[in-house]
C-alpha cells in the first residue's frame, strides 16, 4: 500500500481546568467531555498515539504507519 492521499486523524481532545466549550462550539470538536482545553490534532506519545480518521488507513494508530512506511511518511509530509 502507498500513501496516496491525505491522512486525517482523530483529534484527541484533552479536559483541562481552564477548559470550557469553546473548541466545540467554534471549531466543531466533538466529545461527551467538559471542560476541553486541548485538541491534539497529531501525538504517539505513549497512551495518546492519534489514530487515522479516514480511507484505507483508518484505525491504523501513527505508531503503525510510522512502522510500516518510515521514511516515505516524513517525505510525503514534506511535499504537502
């Protein structure tokens, strides 16, 4: 498989004391969560690795495209 088209991945959004409905409401962020001070829009830290939202990659984590593709995954960021 190659990467042939834009890789979308879930936003993991993060409650935070200062948080509030802001990042729903203006930039339609969607949770069961209050409070949302975050949107992560691309991590593989350790229990927060984003996880693909679209094409024939979805549910595939970061961590396993990075494994499977290496390289090619930086180029391809770096002709966008």
């Amino acid at each position: 498989m190659s990467l042939d088209y834009p890789i979308k991945f879930s936003p993991i959004l993060k409650e935070k004391i200062w948080g509030g409905d802001k990042l729903m409401r203006l930039l339609h962020k969607i949770s069961d969560k209050n409070n949302i001070g975050e949107s992560w829009e691309i991590s593989d830290i350790e229990g927060d690795t984003s996880i693909v939202s679209n094409g024939k990659f979805k549910g595939k984590s970061l961590k396993e495209l990075v494994s499977e593709f290496k390289g090619d995954l930086v180029l391809s960021l770096i002709h966008i």
